[in-house]
C-alpha cells in the first residue's frame, strides 16, 4: 500500500527520494509527495497522481536539502487529492510527517484537537496524528522523540511514519506498528523505506524494525532503537541485503508482470533448491523439521491468507490431504479473527503472505498464537513482520516481485506447500517410498515442463485477440484445478477491468450455466486426471449452449479439441502438481488481454501489493 521513503546524511535527498518513491510504485497509489528540510524551513511538494505528475510539480520549486521524506499514498481516509497527499505539516508547520497505515482512533484525536484551536487542511488521520505530535510537544515541553513516544502509546491502529522537525537537518525519529519500516545504514548517512529496494544501491546494511518500536536516526550518533511501550532500548540488529538491483529490474520485458512469468522456472528451483535431494530422497527443511512433530500430530492443519495466497492454501489442502492425510482447513484471513474461530493447541496455522506484511493475516496469526496453536509462516520477503512473528517457517525464495498481481509467488508457494505435503506423507507412511522418489523426481522437472510452456505464448496471444473485448469470463476447474480457476480469474480482475468468476465445474449447473452464450468466453481446466472425463461432460453442456470455450489440456488431447474453439497445451505431470503448470497459460492470458486493452499491466488501478491496513 502506501510507500514510505527518507534520507538524512551528506547528499542531496531529492534524487534520492524520487528514484526511491520510483521503487516503490508497485506497491498501489494514487499521489505522491516529498519533503525537504532546509535551515529556514521545509519545503513540501505534494500532487495527486504517478511520481512523474510530483516530479513536474517539483521543477519549478526548491528541492535543495540534505535531509528528507517521500511518499506514495494508497488513500484510505480522504479522497484521492493534492491535499490529502502525504507528507503533511503540523499546523504550525514545525512538524512534517508520512505514514503507512490507519489511525482508528483519529476522530476522538481530531474533535479534542478542534476543541484545543487546531484546524484540518485535509481528510486524513494523518493530520490528525502529526497535530497531536505537536500538542503533546508543547503541552509537555519536551522534544519531538518524547513527543511521539507519547502520542503513539494513545493513537489506536497500524502506523509506519517518519517525522521531520524544522530547523532540525541532522536527525528525524520513526516508528512502527503494523506497517513495514527498513532502515539503511551507510556512512554516515541514513535511507528509510518500507522495503528495502529504494537504496540496494547505496548500502547493504539494513535494520529492519519490530512492531511498536521507534527510532531516532542523526548523523554522528547512528541510530538508536527502543520499545515505544517499555522505554526499552534494543540492540539494533543489522542484517546484510541479499537482494541486487539487477532483480528489480524489468531486464528486457515490457512489464514487470510478464518477467517474473518468465522467471517461475527459475523461482521453483530455487525455492526447490537445498530443501530436495532427488537422489537421496530426503526432503530437509530447517524450520519446517524443528516442527515436524507438531505437524504429525496436529488434529488439523489451518490454512490462512488471503487474495492469491488464499488460492496456494486452497491447493494445499488437496495436498495436505491427499499425501498426508491431515485435515486441513482454509480460511479467508480478513475474516478468520471475526468469527471466535475455535483454535486448539495442538492445531497448527499456517499463514502465507508474499510480502509478509499482510495486515488480516498478521491479525489472525495473533489470534491463533493467543489461543496456542502453532504459527508456520510462508513468507517471500526476508525479515518480513509474519517471518519474525510466526514460530518457525519458510521462505520462498521467488525473488523480488514488482507486479502488483502476483505470478511467480503464487507458484514458489506451492512449490513449498507441495514439499511439506510429500515430506509429512513419506514420515507419516501414508505414501510408500517408491511413491515419494517418483513425486520428487516429477517435482524436479516441473521447471523444465514450465519452460516447455512458456514457449507455446503464440497460442494465448490469437486468443486475446478474439476475446479481450468481452465483459465477462468462467472459470472452471475441478479438484486440485478448482483454486487455479480462482486464480485465473482473479488475475484477469485485477489486470484487465474485465469481471471474471472461478467455480467448481460441477457447480456450473447450480446457476452460472444460465449465464453462458457467445458473449461469455469459459475457461476449463481440463488436463488429463481423475475427473477427465466428468469435465469432458461440463464443456458438452457449454457446447450445447453456444458457449465459447477455451480449454487447457493435455499435450496429444483430442477430444477436448474437437470441441473447445481453442485450446492450449500443457505437459503432462502428476495430477497433484498440474496447478504449478495450468497457472501459467492463465497469467499469460490475463497479460496479454491487459495490454491488448491499454490497462496499466503492473499497477492495476486501486490495488496494492502489500495491502498494509485492514
């Protein structure tokens, strides 16, 4: 969601704050600002739209300074506005702040702060929590660290924000609750972001802060940590980047989208990579075998996340299930903490973020750990808020992904969950030896048939030409393929503006079926497997109602042929593993339908990739 950037040290913060806001575009917004300080004061250029629209508004203003904040702002209270486009001053305009995620409790803040003589330029609560800053400062006499020390243990809800004093150019105080915060630690200089990709280029060295923790940043003291709740001070903990700027590159491709299609052979195996020794036949999985006995003697397995994650859960049931035998349930995050779930202490949860900072699936986990159950976190990103707070879990290893609608995630999540399943399994006895090499020998050569497929492009790219400009889609899928037909479609959502609905193909005569006709293109998923010929009968129906139908089969099928208008071909592979293989030609048909419709590929309209606020 929204995106946070700082600078404090011996360059000019401009470039920098715009190249890294640049970096940050991926997470959704709808404006952007900066602000810079100055001896004599702070500057502010702020302006609905893209980092280009600020940019042009920046030209003719002054953007000297040493020191300063930006932002990209997902709107959450306020309309989408020059004005209530963070950063935003205090009232007096001592003060300057930006802010990542939701003051609940703003209205009780604004209405006493009215009470007190302050007035509101803007919608946001974000006004409301630099103002109270200010009135603690000066109700208190103090300086601005104690200051929002203060006001944080009153304000209610999720927060990442950096605050800036006038006259003040060597040092600024940041905090966090809920909402991502790196900093980067140079020499004798300072970057803050929500992720680390804004300075790759300039340091290695990174704090990542808890939640409610604070932190005053000044040029020769470093940066000093401590618990906004407790006064305690913390050890900052410095961790060494893995990342490159080669990977948050688009490296030849129209869109980030389409790379990191491209680049899901390569995120299996490296999710693959180490954890699977084919010839050994041993799967070994550090932080998944320290809590191997929870998972063989769990009385059930909770699944939560939500979006695409929501999907790679709904996958892994079919596998938990089939190759384990655990009863597995799974659960919308959004709304697993809302309904008094019955959580027992010998289940265990595992919650899957790509960003790791999901805030339904961060508020559910706290639920779960209340309540005892185990926390297994599937996260992508490295220190993430999920990683630090689940008991023991697993990263993806997929690489940075800049696309707001997740590709190659959705598969390295899978790619996980399937070893978990096969490992549980081949422990547990419920799948023989001989069963388990030949799983890990087809899952290693998944990547290859992936690469396979990637090839056959030409054959989605004549099927967006016929059908980018209808208003509707099916999906359908059966078994394991029904969580890829709700991927499917949600992608298509997400991209092209265009509605689209997954179901399970049986359900399709329970209501949609009185949809179908020439104008609402069906997808099936109809590879080879154990309910074949139960979806063969699904596209007869549609046939037999004029529906237009695309069909993903098999490499050799002919008799979906005969019958859909068009097909597209896939590797034959194991039943249980053909979602890493029937979600590619569903992305690349969401790809090329976006782009054939002039849609903004990699930052679809009110969307965010890290979706932050509840």
């Amino acid at each position: 969601m929204c995106g946070i950037v700082g600078y404090l040290g011996h360059r000019e913060a401009y470039p920098i704050l715009i190249k890294g806001l640049q970096r940050l575009e991926y997470r959704g917004y709808d404006s952007a600002g900066v602000a810079l300080g100055t001896p004599q004061h702070i500057e502010v250029i702020k302006k609905k739209g893209k980092v280009a629209d600020l940019e042009k508004e920046a030209k003719s203003k002054n953007t000297s300074g040493k020191i300063g904040i930006g932002h990209t702002r997902w709107a959450t209270h306020g309309v989408p506005n020059d004005i209530n486009s963070h950063p935003h001053f205090s009232e007096s305009e001592n003060l300057v702040l930006i802010h990542n995620g939701i003051i609940e409790n703003y209205d009780a803040l604004k209405q006493e702060l009215i009470s007190r003589g302050y007035s509101f330029r803007s919608d946001t609560d974000t006004e409301v929590l630099v103002n109270f800053i200010e009135e603690i400062k000066k109700v208190e006499n103090t300086n601005l660290e104690n200051a929002v020390q203060i006001a944080l243990t009153q304000v209610v809800g999720a927060y990442a924000i950096a605050v800036m004093e006038k006259g003040v150019l060597d040092g600024m105080v940041l905090a966090k609750k809920g909402s991502p915060m790196v900093v980067g630690i140079g020499e004798n200089e300072f970057f803050v972001a929500s992720d680390a990709s804004p300075f790759l280029e300039y340091t290695k060295d990174a704090v990542y802060l808890d939640d409610e923790e604070m932190a005053v940043i000044k040029i020769g003291e470093g940066i000093s940590i401590k618990t906004i709740h407790g006064n305690e001070f913390i050890d900052p903990n410095i961790q060494k980047l893995q990342l490159n700027l080669e990977a948050i590159e688009k490296g030849g491709f129209d869109h980030f989208m389409l790379k990191e299609i491209y680049e899901q052979p390569k995120s299996i195996r490296d999710t693959l990579r180490g954890r699977m020794l084919v010839d050994e036949g041993i799967i070994a999985m550090a932080g998944f075998q320290e809590y191997e006995a929870k998972f063989m003697n769990a009385r059930r397995i909770i699944i939560i996340g939500c979006g695409t994650s929501w999907h790679a859960g709904l996958v892994a049931e079919y596998l938990f299930e089939q190759y384990a035998r655990i009863p597995v349930e799974v659960e919308y995050a959004s709304e697993f903490r809302y309904r008094d779930p019955i959580i027992n202490e010998d289940d265990v949860v595992i919650a899957i973020s790509q960003s790791g900072e999901t805030a339904d699936t961060l508020a559910a986990i706290e639920l779960a750990k209340e309540r005892g159950a185990t926390i297994f976190g599937i996260c992508n990103v490295v220190g993430s808020t999920i990683a630090r707070t689940a008991h023991a879990g697993a990263y993806t290893h997929a690489g940075p992904e800049i696309g707001v609608a997740s590709t190659k995630a959705f598969s390295s999540q899978v790619a996980v969950l399937t070893l978990m399943a096969l490992h549980l399994g081949h422990k547990k006895g419920t799948i023989t030896n001989s069963q388990f090499h030949e799983l890990l020998t087809e899952l290693d050569n998944i990547p290859n048939k992936i690469e396979k497929m990637l090839d056959s492009d030409d054959q989605v790219l004549e099927i967006t030409e016929k059908y980018s400009n209808m208003a509707n889609f099916l999906y359908l899928g059966r078994g394991v393929n029904f969580p890829v037909a709700l991927e499917g479609a949600l992608k298509l959502k997400e991209i092209s503006y265009i509605h689209a609905e997954g179901y399970p193909a049986a359900e399709m005569k329970h209501g949609p079926i009185a949809l179908i006709d020439q104008s609402m293109p069906v997808v099936v998923i109809a590879n080879q497997g154990s309910q074949y010929e139960k979806i063969v009968s699904n596209v007869q129906e549609i046939k037999a109602r004029d529906g237009n139908i695309i069909a993903i089969v098999n490499e050799g099928d002919t008799t979906l042929k005969n019958l859909a208008n068009f097909c597209i071909e896939i590797p034959l592979t194991e039943e249980a593993f053909t979602p890493l293989i029937t979600t590619i030609p569903l992305q690349l048909l969401s790809y090329h339908i976006a782009v054939y419709r002039g849609c903004n590929v990699d930052q679809p309209r009110n969307l965010a990739k890290s979706v932050t606020v509840e």
